[in-house]
C-alpha cells in the first residue's frame, strides 16, 4: 500500500469509467462479453468494472475481458468476500496483476448476512470481518501468489468503513451517494488513497422517462435502511415508501443527456473523487446498456480531474 501505487491507478484508470450491466436472471455469454470489451475500449474508454455475486466469479469474468482488450484495465467493482477465502483471492488477483500488468484494480465488499449463509459461514461485524479478510489475504501460502502487487479499495459507504478502508487498504469505493459524500470520504482517506465513486447512471434523452427511471434507481438504494441513514446526514431525508423529490433524485442519481450525465461526474470530480464509473440500473439489457455506455462517450471524452 503505497501512493506510487495509488498514483499508477490514478493513471491506469483515468477519471471515467463503466460497469457492465447487472441481471440477476441471466448472464450474458463470453463471446457477448468480449465484444463488449472491445468495443467499449476502442469507443475509448480506459476502465471496465463488474460485480460478483455468489455463483458469479468476478475473476474468471476478468480474465476474459483481459485477454479480449490491449488496453482496457478492469476492476471489481465489488468482489464478495464470501465467494472465497481470502488467500485465494490474493492469488487470483496477483496472478490478472502478473498477467496483466497496470490493468486490475481489486475491489472488496463486505457483502449482506445472507451472502454468508449462502455459505455456511457467520456475517458478524462488518468491520472485524473485513479487517480479517484483509489481514488472511497475507497470509503464507504454499505454493505462494505471484509477487505482484495490485490496488485493493474496500467498497466503503458509511464512515467507520471509509475510516477502516483509509487505514488498512489503497483507498475506497462508495457508490449511489451524493457528491457531498465523495467530499467526506476524500476528507476521511487524505490525499494519498484511491478514490472510485459508483455513480448510478440513466441513459435517456427524455429527461421526464429518465427522471422516472432514477426515481425507480433512488427506490432500490433507499430501501436499505444504512443508505437512508447515510444520505440523511447530507439533508436528504427520505422514507423506504416514500416518492422522492426531484432534487433528492437530481443529486444522487445522473440522468437524462450525455451532457447531464458528464456534468455530474464533474461533480464528483470537483469533490474529490480519482475515477467515476457509471452504474446502470439493475436488470438493463446488456446489449442495449452497451449501446448506450457507446452513444456517451464522445461526451465523456472530455472529462478531467481536477
């Protein structure tokens, strides 16, 4: 953990980036996800990053998107503490950074209880949990990882987590917050850690549709009780039932115009954010969620931090 490895993720990643489309009915085939990747890459984007679940390996998933790219660098956006142990996943992850020099970024997610029924194990204290995953993912190994080293960020929305992330990894990535949050979480970590900020993103011309497709992103976040106690901290006091004001909906989720959607990564930017990537919403059609990550592009080109 060091900031000469912090400052080449800054490089490797640049300010923009995308997360592939999330379905939890169907998973889109290789050869689907490799066109992706290409096209993603040579419409110019630098950076791609995908979930996990249980059930859905991130690594393997990377791997493909790797071998299918020249330039792209990926990141997990988050890897399930839950779907391996924590000696496995250093090995995984040295192993895409071996392979693949300057193009893994490894992010981590303490997950939900019911992620670690899934498999047997306890969920206990998010925190303690995480400072051990983080702690066994040293741990000897025989035969040992490869020597490579790579960034790891912790998913990171409330601020004993962000405190925790700043102390024990390279950084933090919170996602579907305000950009009065990523000003926290840069203040939390200092200047010398990661910062990549998950911002929802609806792709629509028709501001009115688009406006009432982020109200519907907005209803998913919010009926997570920590989500409405975080975003309540920032004055967006909200109810699980409850319909949204437009400003609620306009701060926390980028909607509307390529030009919309590039003005709030600004934002983000201007609040201390390294990387923004774009979250479409849960159950976008892939090959359409791509056709629009293309569309924007030309706006997003020009987008810096600063």
């Amino acid at each position: 953990m060091t900031i000469d490895l912090v400052n080449a993720a800054r490089r490797m990643l640049g300010p923009v980036g995308v997360s592939l489309p999330v379905s939890f009915t169907s998973t889109p085939s290789a050869t689907a996800q490799r066109d992706a990747g290409r096209r993603l890459e040579q419409a110019g984007y630098r950076a791609l990053w995908t979930n996990e679940v249980i059930g859905k390996d991130a690594f393997a998933h990377l791997s493909v998107l790797l071998a299918a790219t020249e330039r792209l660098t990926v990141g997990t956006c988050v890897a399930n503490i839950w779907a391996r142990p924590p000696q496995t996943a250093h090995g995984a992850a040295a192993y895409l950074a071996q392979a693949y020099p300057d193009r893994f970024v490894l992010g981590l997610g303490v997950g939900y209880p019911q992620q670690a029924e899934s498999v047997g194990r306890p969920f206990g204290s998010p925190l303690a949990t995480m400072r051990d995953y983080i702690t066994g993912m040293d741990a000897e190994t025989s035969p040992p990882a490869p020597d490579s080293s790579y960034p790891r960020i912790l998913a990171a929305n409330g601020p004993n987590m962000l405190a925790l992330a700043g102390e024990i990894s390279d950084g933090a990535l919170p996602a579907g917050l305000p950009p009065e949050h990523t000003a926290r979480a840069r203040k939390t970590l200092g200047p010398d850690k990661l910062l990549v900020v998950g911002l929802s993103a609806v792709i629509d011309d028709d501001l009115d549709r688009a406006r009432d497709t982020a109200r519907q992103v907005f209803a998913t976040w919010s009926a997570r009780p920590p989500f409405r106690t975080t975003i309540a901290e920032f004055g967006y006091e909200t109810t699980e039932d409850a319909t949204p004001d437009d400003h609620v909906v306009d701060a926390l989720v980028a909607h509307g115009t390529p030009d919309s959607i590039a003005g709030k990564i600004r934002e983000h930017l201007a609040a201390g954010a390294d990387h923004v990537t774009l979250l479409q919403p849960i159950g976008t059609e892939f090959a359409s969620g791509i056709d629009g990550y293309v569309n924007i592009a030309p706006a997003l080109s020009g987008v810096e931090r600063r």
